[in-house]
C-alpha cells in the first residue's frame, strides 16, 4: 500500500504551535488525523470530509485546525496554544484517489511534545 509522508512534529513549549502536514500520491478525498499517546489508545482528534466540514475533538476545539491545500495534495493540522496534554505520536489517514484507485493509507506518525 502507498504510504503517505508525514511531517511537522517536535518539541514545543506550552502555549506554543505546530503545523503537521501528511501528503498523498493523489487527490485526497478525506483526511483525519489521530495521536495516541503511551499507554493510552488511539483517539481522534479532527476530520475533514470531501465537501471540506470539519470535525474536532473536544479537547482540541478552538486550538486545532484541520485543512488542506488540493494541489498540493496535502493535509495540515495546526495546533495552537499546546498544552502538555497533547503530547504524542500524531498519525494522518487519508482516503484518496489514484487514476481510479481509492486508497485508504496511514501515516507513519510523527512525534509532538509539549514540555518546558
């Protein structure tokens, strides 16, 4: 299965930001992104369907923004205002299309910490 290319994650401080971008090989239809930190399951935390409505988790609503750039075949999440919270392993999964191919692929995570 194709994989997708992930990026953005790091350490921040609270209070700070972070941009996370996931690119696909083709024309993405809808994207979630989900963390799941140590000893604690995945979660979701926003969608972004074909028609472009978003969806969030309540403990990112206000904070996090879901979006994406369709030329560029890329999905970001900004997250604003960090907390130490939302510290872990931030994964995208998209449904996109390839000639007449629909994929359904998960990033490969990217790490995000939020300590002083």
């Amino acid at each position: 299965q194709v994989q997708l290319a992930e990026s953005g994650g790091g350490l921040v401080q609270p209070g700070g930001s972070l941009r996370l971008s996931c690119t696909a090989s083709g024309s993405i239809n809808a994207a979630g992104w989900y963390r799941q930190a140590p000893g604690k399951e995945r979660e979701l935390v926003a969608l972004i369907n074909s028609g472009s409505s978003t969806s969030y988790a309540d403990s990112v609503k206000d904070r996090f923004t879901i979006s994406r750039d369709s030329a560029k075949k890329t999905v970001y999440l900004q997250m604003n205002s960090l907390k130490p919270e939302d510290t872990a392993e931030y994964y995208c999964n998209l449904d996109y299309v390839v000639g007449r191919i629909t994929f359904n692929s998960w990033g490969q995570g990217t790490q995000v910490t939020v300590s002083s």
